[in-house]
C-alpha cells in the first residue's frame, strides 16, 4: 500500500460531501476523516522508524517536464502526517454545536484542506510541494471568508496576500533549481545534490526563508497571525494553528536547510535572532490581552517561535525536540481554542474580565482546562515539558545567551496563563458565568484525549522520539558533512 490512498480519501470525501444536505454532512464528513485517522493508525504500525522512505506513491505526471507524482513517508514527516490525520476529526466533533450555512461547502473545504495539507507534508517533488503548499491556503481563506467574524474580509485578504506573496518567492526558488539540474527535475533528492556557489545558496535560502517564516510565523511576519486567528471560526482557528503552521517549520527541515546547507550556514544567526524576538515580543503582548482568543494567537506565536528557533540552532537536541514538540503544540492549542470556543459559545463573550467563577459550575471541563494549561505550560510529566526542554537544549548548544532569552517563553507563559485559568475558574460565580453548564459528551471525547496524550507522552516521550529519531541523525549528518566540506575548500 503506498501514501497515495492517504491522500487522495480526502480529496474523495470533499467531493462527495458536496452533494450531500442537512445535518447528515457532519456525519459523513467525520465518517471521513475517522477512516484517513484508521489509514494513519495502519501506516503508523506497518512504519519502520528507520531513515529509509516507506509507503512510496510514484507516477508521471508531466515527465517532459520533469514533474512526477512523488511522495512517501519517513521519519521526518511521519510526525506531522500522523498530527494532520489525528487533529481533523476532533476538529470536525467539535463544529458539532454550531449551525453553518451551506455546511456540505464547510466541510468539504475542512477535508480538501487535509488533503493539501497532507500533500506538503509527503511530497519529494518540488513541484507538488508546491501545488500541496497552495491548496492548504485556498480553503482555508474561504472558510475564514465565508464563515468568520465581522472584520473577516479584510483580516482573511491581509492573510491571504502575505501566505500567497511568500509562496511566490518559494516557486521562483524552486524553478531556479529545477534550472540547475542536469536532468531538469523537480526531485528533491537531485536538489540535495546540486553544487550551488555561496551566493546562489544564499539567494535560495533568503526565497525559502521568506515563505516558510511566514507560516511559523517569525516576527516580523506575524502580523497576520493574531487578526486571523480572532476572526477565523472556531474550526479554521484549529486548523491554522494546529496544522498548518507546522508547515513552515517542516519546510524548513525537509527542502531549506538541506538544500542550501552554506546559505543557512552564512545566515543562520539572523533568523535565528528573529525567532527569538518574536518568543519575548508575543509573550509580552500576550499579557496584555484581554481577548481570550487573542491571548491564545499571541501565546502560539512564542511557542512556535521556540520551535523555529530550536530548528535553527541545528543540532540533533533542537530537531528532535521541533518534531515532538509540533505534535504537542498541535494538540494543546487545538484544546485551548476549543475551550475558548465553548466559553464563547454559552457565554457570548471572549473577555476575561468578564468571567470567573467557572470551576464552581463546571468542575469536569475547570479539570481538563487545567491539565491543557499545564502541557502548555511545560509542567514536568506533560508532554510540553519534553518538547520545550529539547528544544532549549538545542539552543544552548549553539549559544548560551540565546537559549537564556527563549527560555522566557516558559516563565512569561506560564505566569499569563495560569493568571488567566485563575481569573476564568476560580473565585466567585457573577450574573453571567452562573448560566455556564458543564461540557458535553462529545465535548469531554474531545478534551479528553487532549489530556491523555498531554500526560502519556508527557510520562512516555520514547516512542514518540524514537519515530524521527534515525531519519533526523541522518539528516543532519548530511547537511554537516556538506558544511564541513565546504569550509575545508574555502
């Protein structure tokens, strides 16, 4: 069985959802995704956690030019594909209490999201790399567009020009090293093995860069992010946070740095740098936030940006630490902007000041709020605690003071954070949080799992490490050798 069937069963399912009406298109739509999550469970077990690529789909699609139906699964993606075929039908259990007009076009875009989605993170051809990067961003922008909130149309646009604008420079990277090749191929594995000067690697670099450090996002990038995230209905928030912005980051380990090794190396600090200033810039901000949605898109600018920045350090301790940690973040803030969605879905209000008192009303849904809080927060036995540690490890090993200043992020979110649980849970009942009722079953499903997997991997991280772990060693000792090889020749 190759990876082919994981990626076109939801393209099939958005297809078929469109032509079906009423409340059955939730349904079927979960029918859906819950078969891609069994596809997912039957590749995971059948995976060999080696650094060998498995389950390969190959076909000529425009062979003149070079261009081949190209994808599989290896220990570098396998945790973000696992991510995107777990995250979708949790997603789509909790748009259960909201009414969407014409919900068949809803879910259906949910689904050919997934399947773009998907398409980035399998693809060894440039050119569907690409393809897959663009269809991820048209469904998105519509769910946002069509179902957001009231400033939708011009948050979604200014979404839409700095995702799309990034992307253009990717594609022009791309074809000038499809130019390069002898064979004029798109494949990625002839990209590795292009001779490229200095400079043409780092103009590559600088193109990838743009693109991919708009979908972390890296300040000053981000801009977008917040007004989005609060815009976006509840699903497309999920979607973007939990999934997508794992985007940028896979790019950058699987086509950047391994493409252009003495550019990233020329450069490494700046962006680098950058990171980190969005860690402590979106943790300040964060405090200020009164918006619990918004406080939220601020929190995951920081988190994502020690990502990023542990992917940038570049050693065996900051990638590994990218890969389970984008497992982890991908679960928490799914489960926070889920929380933030039921608050605001029985209340009518997002504003923090307005709550308090909740943990007295709803002592099921207070509990997992705070084992979310808690993962979040990098708490020791949650799996935040493992990804953060990693990934400051990572930075420490390439410069001490840096690792210092993202080390931050932990402080400052923890304190913001468990203000906020305090503000929301604790203390006494008002007029409005009074009318708060405790979650659902459906609700409790889903928080509940989230709260599973913040404490097993938490308790357990070894079998999530070791998926990634030999596809990473060898990744990176080909960068190095590259890097170590060139400076010898300088």
């Amino acid at each position: 069985m190759t990876v082919s069937i994981l990626l076109f069963l939801p393209l099939l399912a958005a297809l078929v959802l469109l032509f079906i009406k009423g409340d059955a298109v939730k349904n079927v739509a979960l029918f859906f995704s819950l078969a891609e999550l069994a596809l997912g469970i039957y590749f995971l077990t059948q995976y060999k956690a080696d650094a060998s690529l498995q389950f390969v789909a190959q076909y000529p699609w425009i062979p003149k030019m070079g261009i081949y139906f190209t994808a599989a699964i290896d220990g570098i993606n396998i945790i973000p594909v696992i991510l995107s075929v777990l995250l979708v039908p949790m997603i789509i259990v909790t748009t259960f209490k909201h009414e969407y007009k014409n919900a068949s076009v809803f879910y259906a875009l949910i689904l050919f999201m997934q399947f773009g989605l998907l398409l980035v993170f399998t693809a060894l051809d440039g050119f569907l790399f690409y393809v897959g990067w663009e269809v991820a961003l048209i469904p998105i922008y519509f769910i946002c567009g069509m179902w957001g909130g009231e400033n939708r149309v011009k948050v979604t646009l200014k979404f839409f020009i700095y995702t799309f604008a990034g992307s253009l420079f990717m594609l022009m990277a791309i074809i000038y090293l499809y130019l390069q090749t002898p064979d004029r191929t798109f494949d990625l594995f002839n990209f590795y093995e292009l001779k490229l000067t200095p400079l043409q690697q780092s103009w590559v670099f600088g193109a990838f860069l743009l693109a991919f450090a708009i979908k972390m996002p890296i300040f000053p990038l981000h801009t977008w992010q917040p007004d989005t995230y609060t815009e976006a209905p509840a699903a497309g928030t999920m979607l973007l946070s939990g999934i997508m912005l794992k985007m940028g980051i896979y790019g950058a380990i699987r086509w950047m740095i391994p493409i252009t090794p003495i550019g990233f190396y020329e450069w490494q600090n700046n962006p680098l740098w950058l990171a980190i200033v969005g860690i402590v810039y979106a943790s300040i901000i964060a405090f200020r936030q009164t918006d619990g949605k918004r406080l939220i898109a601020y929190s995951s600018i920081a988190h994502v940006g020690l990502i990023a920045a542990g992917v940038l350090a570049w050693n065996i301790q900051g990638l590994q630490g990218a890969m389970i940690q984008m497992l982890n973040h991908g679960l928490e803030v799914v489960g926070l902007f889920f929380i933030w969605d039921i608050i605001q879905r029985q209340l009518k209000t997002r504003n923090i000041s307005e709550l308090g008192g909740i943990a007295k009303v709803a002592p099921q849904f207070s509990i997992m709020f705070l084992i979310i809080v808690l993962g979040s927060v990098a708490l020791p036995l949650t799996n935040g605690f493992i990804g953060e540690f990693l990934l400051l490890n990572g930075v420490y090993r390439y410069n001490m003071w840096m690792a210092i200043v993202s080390g931050l992020t932990i402080i400052l979110g923890a304190v913001y954070m468990l203000r906020v649980y305090k503000n929301i849970m604790q203390g006494e009942t008002n007029a409005l949080t009074a009318l708060f009722t405790d979650i659902t079953l459906n609700e409790k499903l889903i928080l509940g799992i989230i709260c599973a997997f913040i404490i097993i991997i938490g308790v357990y991280p070894q079998p999530v490490l070791h998926l990634s772990e030999a596809a990473v060693t060898n990744l990176m000792n080909m960068v190095n050798v590259k890097i170590t090889t060139a400076l010898l020749h300088k």
